[in-house]
C-alpha cells in the first residue's frame, strides 16, 4: 500500500468503522479505526493520516472537543477533517452554524449517516486535491 | 285603553267646593295649589270623606275627572275605599306619609305612582283635608325591573360560566368571585390573587391583571396555578377592565377556563410527533447498518476474508436487532388503555430489575448497587411489566452511560427506593460523563440518543408514558457525582388520565 492515501476513522461505533475501512480499502486508500476518541488523538498524531472521519457524538468524549484539539494542534491543522455524523435531522443545523461560527478552522465537510458510499468518495477525493 | 269616568254620584248642581275650584279653598291655600298646577305630578285635594275637593290641570287633564269623585273612583274604579288606604292613618297621626300605588290612567292604562298623603293645616268648608302628590314612576319602574333583570342575567353569566371568575382591584386583592373559583380555591376575598392561584408571595412577572390596569385592554396568558387540593392546573386567562363613569379602570376582571386536557392532548401529539421522527431515524440507521453489513460481506466474499464476512455478518444481525428493539419499543408507545394493576412492593421491584444488570454490569467493572430509604416496604399498585420496563430502561442508559468512563472509572451504578407517606420514588444515578454539552438543552425535550446505532431512542419516550399512565413524574437532573440522576416519583394511591401537567414529555429537576 505504498502510496496508498491514509484516512483515519473515528467513530464508537465499531460496526460503522468496520464499513467505512472496508469501503475506503475497496478504493485503494489505506483506512485505520479508532473507536476510542481519547486514543484517537494519540493514533492520528502517530500516523499523521492525510483525511480523518469523525464522528460528532460518542459517549466518552464529544467529536466537537476532539475537532477543537485536532485544530489547535498546528501539527494536525492541516488535515481535512470530514465529519460523519448519525444526529438528529434537526439538530444538523445547530452544528452546521456551529462550525461555521468557529475562527481556527471549520470541517472540510459534513455528512450524515447512513453513509451514501459514493458521496463519502467523492468528499474524500475532493479534501485530498485540497491539501495538495 | 280608553276610560270614561264614571261618578255614582253625579249630582245635578255640585257645591262649589265639590267642583274643585279655588274659589272655594281657604285664601291661604290659594297661592300653594296654583303653584301645583305647573307640577307634572297628579295633585288632588282630597275631604276627611275621600271627595276630591280640587284637582291641579295634570290630573283633571289626564284622569278625566270630574269633581266631587271619590279619589279611589278615580285612580281604580272602584266603588268602596281601598283596604290599605292610609288616609285614616294620616289623619290620625297627623304626619305625612308615603307609598307606591298602581293607578288607572285613561289616557296610557295602568301607570305606577309614588304617592305622598300629607295633612293640611287648614281645612276645607267640611272639615280636615289632604293634599295628595303621585308621581308617574312607570318608566322609573320600568327601567328599575330592567336593570334587576340586567343584575339577574349578570349574575346567571357570573355563575353559570364554566369559568373559574375573580375581580381583582388595584393591590391585586380579590373582591369578588363566582361558585365555580370558590370550588376550586377555596374562599379567596380579601386574599392577593397571585397567593391564591400560584401560593406566590408577590406577584407574577408579566401579570395581565396588572397590564389590564395599566392600558385598560383585555390581555390574555396561559398560567399554570393550583387547585386548593394542590394540585396543578394549566388555565387560559382574560383579563377585562372594569371601568367607573370617567372611564377609569377600578377593578379587573380575570376569567380563568381549564385547558389541562387540551395541553395533556398537546403533549401527547407533540411526544407522538417526536415518536414518529425518532422511529424514521431509528429506521434509517437500521437500515444504514444493514446496507453496510451487505457492502462488507460482499467485499470479504471478493476478497476471501472469514473474519472480515463474519463481522458483515454481525453488522446485519445488530440491525436486525436493532429493529426488533425498535418494534417493541413502538408497541409499547402505542399502547392504549389503562395499565394493568396488581400490588407491588417497591423493593422486590427494585431487586428484580437489578439482578436482570448484575452481569453486564460485572462484566464491565461497574458497581451496582441498591439503596433503600424509608423501609417500609409497603405495597402499592401499579403495572409491574410496565414499572419493571421503565426501570430497567433507565439502569440499562445508566450502565451504558459509565461504560463509556473506560480508564476513568470505576463506574457506580445506583438503585435507590425511597419510600414516602403518599409516594414511591426510584432514583436512578451513575457516575458517568453526564450528558454531552452540546445536547444537554435538547436531549429530554427530543429524546435523542447518544448511543448511535445502539439505541432507539424510544426509550425515554417509553419510560416516561409508563410513568405518567401512572399519574407520576419523570425527571432528571446533574449528579454531584458528575453523571446523571433519573428519578420516577408514582403516587400510592393510583392517579389516572393525566392529572398532573408537565412543561414538558418529561421535565427537568
């Protein structure tokens, strides 16, 4: 997997990292989970991932928190952080203004689950033609 | 109705003082009774014998008389003296006096009168005599039985009203009421309204009765206050200004109509209403899950992997799970009717519903404990499946709440029975990370779940209809240990049909 593009997942739900891996491994990217998001943190400053997927709501820690960390990091703040999130349809605006209010940095994207496979892609693609 | 007068006495000559003129009254009296001309009001001189000796020109004009009638000749036709003649009385006594009498006018029929008989100092050429003075009241009288019938359909409107009715003045002290308020608050005059309607000790902040006072418009609110009884009721209120002849407002009126059904009702569509919205996104996880169960079985059959088929394989079996949680939790939303009562004791209860966590809870290095306070251990009725469903939901969010503590636990998982005088209550606390920031304002009034995939998000929803079939109350509020604690308070005595009001699905202590 050499040049493979590395995307880090982060969601507490293992069944939904095990999709996603096995979606992005199907298309050639090289996919690591964590379902932890206070082990995440450590994993993604060790890969250094080149896109994350992050959830926003797991019991232990909020993606919220985890995005502001990743955000002051001024190692991490140049990843595309593309978030995947199963919340309430009316609570989507609330983050979406959220986000959108914040100074340091927003998410690359904001998608909902369930997961529509070709739209994850094409947002993975599309945050990775940004960086470069 | 015309009337002619008729004299059994007609005489051929009359007297001179007989036909009434004032050639024949005293000289004295002359100038007086021509001055009763120009009254509107009948005027007659009437003899010790009930002759009128003088008439002024409103009586000759409007009664037709002849002089040298009997006065009751003229005002009844009659022929003998009326019974409750006071002219004896008067004569007697010697002082005036004055009464309320119906007499014959030929003209208009009928008319009321308020007379006044008073004895003349000086007599006639037969002897005593009398000036007696009737006013025309018929209109008077008219608009008097008008406005007692005005009062009276007040007072019907007043009473009758389904409305709980109270006039406040400008210290909001309550000056008046109707049956139905003192039904349900108890004599209230003289008392300030807030102390009566919500036990307050000063007055409610906006307050319509005060707004009424002070633009003089009808306002309306909608209040929660108390019945007597204590309990709540949820009301929409008027307030109408009384106004004086200068058009100021010195009282307020404020009616009151319950609407504790309607907004009962209200609660039910809204909760409904979340229901359906959670069901369709419980749903569309399910389906999420099962969609991705099948990419990734497909995937490990390309590429021949047992382990990667086998977790597709799960992923499709959770979902299917998942979806026959969701039914069953749908079903007992649906659910109607009464709930199924038998005895209960609150601590077997309690113990049932723990020793159904004690594994999982092992399992995952949680302590579960059960408290209780009170021991009284008395039975009280209630829907057992229903109760034992609606704890074991709120221990299971527990438990699932200090599995997510990982390292920083150890998680502790309490059970608590507090058995009071007139209530169960069951206390509900963990220690977990409490409920996330960004959802704590919107997690109880929309039932959102933060298990993800895990959970319907039905089961608050469940919880707390369970509860209220039961005439009690759900609520929550921060644990100084840093979780949650969940609390179920059921009334002994079984309450039915909503009777106590919430703000909201399920409310927040």
């Amino acid at each position: 997997m050499g040049g493979a593009k590395r995307i880090m997942i982060v969601d507490d739900e293992p069944s939904m990292t095990t999709y996603l891996a096995t979606l992005l491994e199907d298309h050639g990217y090289e996919a690591h989970c964590a379902n932890d998001p206070e082990e995440a943190l450590e994993r993604i400053r060790d890969l250094r991932p080149d896109v994350i997927l992050l959830d926003l709501l797991m019991p232990k820690k909020s993606g919220v928190t985890l995005f502001q960390k990743i955000s002051r990091d001024e190692s991490l703040a140049h990843i595309p952080i593309i978030v995947v999130t199963g919340i309430h349809d009316h609570m989507i605006e609330d983050f979406r203004s959220f986000f959108s209010s914040l100074k340091l940095r927003r998410p690359f994207a904001f998608l909902e689950k369930p997961v529509v496979p070709e739209e994850l892609l094409g947002k993975v693609r599309e945050s990775l033609a940004a960086v470069n | 109705m015309f009337w002619t007068p008729v004299s059994p006495k007609k005489k051929e000559a009359p007297e001179p003082e007989e036909r009434g003129e004032i050639a024949n009254v005293p000289e004295e009296a002359r100038g007086g009774l021509s001055l009763l001309n120009l009254l509107p009001s009948y005027a007659c001189v009437v003899s010790g014998e009930r002759t009128v000796l003088w008439a002024n020109k409103a009586m000759k004009r409007d009664m037709g008389l002849v002089p040298g009638m009997r006065c009751f000749e003229v005002h009844w036709l009659r022929e003998e003296p009326c019974g409750e003649c006071p002219l004896e009385m008067v004569a007697s006594t010697g002082k005036s006096f004055c009464w309320e009498q119906s007499i014959e006018n030929p003209q208009t029929g009928k008319i009321q009168v308020l007379s006044q008989l008073i004895p003349l100092p000086w007599g006639f050429a037969r002897g005593r005599c009398f000036l007696e003075i009737s006013t025309d009241v018929t209109l008077f009288k008219r608009r008097q039985s008008q406005l007692e019938l005005s009062q009276r359909e007040y007072k019907a409107l007043f009473e009758g009203v389904p409305c709980y009715i109270s006039v406040q003045d400008r210290d909001f002290r309550i000056i008046k009421t109707n049956g139905l308020f003192q039904k349900e608050f108890g004599r209230a005059i003289g008392r300030k309204c807030y102390e009566v309607y919500k036990g307050r000790d000063k007055k409610c902040d906006p307050c319509p009765v005060e707004r009424t006072f002070v633009d003089g418009q009808i306002h309306f609110s909608e209040e929660t206050v108390r019945r007597r009884s204590g309990e709540p009721m949820e009301v929409v209120v008027y307030t109408a200004p009384i106004k004086d002849n200068w058009g100021t407002t010195y009282a307020v009126m404020e009616m009151s109509t319950e609407i504790t059904p309607v907004k009962t009702l209200q609660r039910e569509l809204a909760s409904l209403g979340q229901a359906v919205a959670i069901t369709a996104h419980s749903i569309k996880n399910i389906l999420g899950g099962l969609d991705g169960g099948a990419y990734v079985v497909r995937s490990a059959l390309r590429r021949n992997d047992p382990e990667l088929t086998e977790k597709g394989l799960s992923m499709i079996q959770e979902g299917v799970e998942m979806a026959r949680r969701l039914l069953q939790d749908i079903l007992l939303v649906s659910r109607h009717g009464r709930p199924k009562l038998e005895d209960i004791s609150p601590v077997n209860l309690a113990l049932e519903v723990i020793s159904l966590f004690q594994k999982r809870a092992g399992d995952l290095g949680i302590e579960l404990q059960l408290e209780t306070i009170g021991e009284r251990n008395l039975t009280f009725r209630g829907d057992h499946k229903g109760l034992h469903t609606a704890l074991a939901n709120l221990l299971s969010n527990a438990i699932d709440a200090c599995a997510s503590l990982g390292a920083q636990g150890p998680g502790k998982v309490f059970l608590r029975v507090h058995e009071l005088e007139e209530v169960v209550c069951f206390q509900v606390e963990d220690n977990g990370p409490g409920v996330p920031e960004e959802i704590k304002e919107k997690l109880f009034r929309e039932m959102v779940t933060t298990k993800g995939n895990a959970g319907t998000g039905l089961g608050l929803i469940v919880t707390n209809k369970i509860v209220r079939e039961h005439g009690g109350h759900l609520r929550y509020r921060s644990s100084p240990r840093g979780g949650t604690i969940f609390e179920i308070m059921i009334p002994r005595k079984p309450v039915f049909g909503e009777k106590y009001p919430e703000q909201t699905g399920l409310s927040s202590g």
